[in-house]
C-alpha cells in the first residue's frame, strides 16, 4: 500500500523549507517535544484549531505564543475566567453620540492566532461565543457578520477535568477542534537544561519569525492535493468503522471526524515533504485527531483511546 514517495517541488518546496525552519526555532523554544510540534504544525496546516490539555506550568501558553511568532501570526491572548462575557471575545457595538451611529469594536478573537487560555475555567456561555467564530470564520454582533483574519486559528489550552473551577467543554465544542495534545513532564536532562538555560520568556521575544502567513494560506491549499488512495480510504474506514462497532469507544467517531482525520493525515505527509499519505501518516495524528472526539467506555487501562484504535485495526 504504501506509495513511492515524491517531493514537492517549486513554491511549495520554499513554503516547506521556511516551515521547517520555524519548527527548529519552537524546537529550541520548547525542549523535547518534537513529535508535539509537529502535530502543531501539522494541525495549522490543515486549517484546523488546537486544544492543548495539560497541567500548569508545562509551557501551554509559551507554545501558543511561539507558534504565532515563527509563523509571523498576528497575536491575541484571552484569558478565560469565571466572569468572562461572549462581548469580551467578540467585541461589541457602542454607539457614538457624534455620527449617531452605533460603531463595532472588535474584539481579541480578531486575530490570524488567538489564545484561549485556560478555556475550560469559563462558563459554557462564554465557551459558545468561540464556536461561531471557528467554525464560520467570522462573528455576528447586533445581526451583523464581521469575517477573521485569514488565516485564523484558535489554540486553546484547559486544565484538567479534575482541577478546581473547571467547566467540561461539551462535545459540540470538542468537536471544533482538529487535534487535541498534551505536553507532559520534560526528561530529566532536559529539565536541567531548562534550570540551567535562559528564561523561556526572554528567548520568546527573540523567537524569529521564520515563515509569513501566505506560506500557511499556500500549504493549506497544497494539502487538499496530497493524494491518498482508495487503499488508504479503506484505512480510514476501518479505523472509524472499528470505533462505532467496538466497545469502548462510546458512540464511534462522526464522518466530521473522518474527514478530520484524513486531513491531518495530509498534512502530516505533506510536512514530511510527500505527494501521497501512507498508513503511517494516518497512525501519526490519529491519537491526536480522535482522542478528545472518544469516550473511552469501560476502559480500565487508562490507555489513549487513539492509541486503542490504532493497535485494534490492522493496515489492509
């Protein structure tokens, strides 16, 4: 099944190489977690949002704040709280005593990357006011639509379930996002070098900016011709089929999710400078893809449901 593999050739080369130069800047950012940038990247590429779950002080908000700054995002942080209300995300309409009109105040989600920080420690009232913006790329205030900067992307992070003051987000937001990461713990050595080194946040402000937003904009339309064979389709299929037949996968992943996976699938491949998915390719992102879109019933072996999935289901 698997394809020969060819590389892109011409401005696609170009973009790839500027990509690959901005990951080595957030690998040098981000110590040890090669495989999480990429995913990163690759979940950019797809024109997808990114949930990164995991405790405090891990490097959430550093990753976010870096990826904006060596793809060369224009940059918004929100800081998700209790109080917070959907006219803070959005913006909101004011009316100017002078021209008599009413004049639209936009607010931090207009942004190429915008971080939700801490997103599960709002209320689901606020939660909603992002689900139209990243799903429609645009938001409606006092019923007018204003669209987002191309490219938008939303990268939130969220504690976990378990923590104080937190809000699950409910499944119809979970499904907004393409991937859904954890970072974890730093190896020991490279934890030393993170007591020994500079501080992240003064390497940050120096973070280059590798690429430009019209190399993302450009590989996202390279991505839809990255071809996969009918071979690979019926990889897929099983993968999902698998999930809805199986105990211990709740209701089984959604067409939505299906597609969601294919495409990272690409993207992934077309990161690693190929024409044409491979199983592989699919293996990679599906923890990351399905991961969050998986209620691990009955599961006692506190393994990754995408793992699961991809060990249950062999290649055709």
């Amino acid at each position: 099944m698997r394809s020969p593999e060819a590389t892109p050739a011409g401005g696609t080369a170009t973009d790839l190489a500027q990509l690959g130069q901005a990951l080595a800047a957030l690998d040098g950012l981000i110590l040890g977690k090669t495989r999480q940038l990429r995913l990163c990247i690759s979940c950019l590429l797809a024109g997808g949002h990114l949930l990164i779950e995991d405790v405090p002080g891990v490097g959430k908000t550093t990753l976010a704040h870096g990826l904006a700054r060596a793809l060369g995002l224009s940059y918004q942080r929100i800081q998700f709280t209790s109080d917070l209300l959907p006219a803070d995300i959005v913006g909101v309409s004011i009316y100017e005593r002078e021209g008599g009109t009413f004049r639209f105040h936009p607010g931090p989600v207009f942004a190429q990357l915008v971080l939700a920080d801490e997103v599960n420690r709002a209320t689901p009232k606020a939660q909603s006011a992002l689900l139209e913006a990243m799903e429609e790329r645009q938001v409606t205030v006092d019923g007018v639509s204003h669209p987002l900067p191309e490219p938008f992307f939303v990268v939130a992070t969220q504690n976990p379930e378990d923590q104080v003051g937190t809000f699950p987000l409910p499944e119809s937001q979970l499904d907004r996002f393409l991937m859904r990461i954890r970072l974890g713990y730093p190896e020991r050595a490279l934890e030393r070098e993170l007591l020994r080194g500079e501080d992240r946040r003064a390497l940050l402000a120096r973070l280059p900016a590798a690429a430009e937003p019209g190399v993302l904009l450009r590989l996202r339309e390279a991505v839809d011709r990255v071809h996969a064979s009918e071979a690979l389709l019926d990889y897929v299929q099983a993968l999902v089929a698998h999930s809805r037949e199986r105990p211990g996968f709740g209701a089984g992943l959604s067409p939505r999710a299906a597609i969601a996976l294919l495409r990272s699938a690409r993207a992934w491949a077309l990161l690693d400078g190929r024409r044409s998915v491979i199983p592989e390719d699919v293996q990679a992102v599906t923890p990351a893809v399905v991961g969050h879109r998986l209620r691990a019933d009955g599961d006692t072996t506190g393994a990754d449901p995408g793992e699961r999935l991809v060990a249950a289901v062999a290649i055709p």
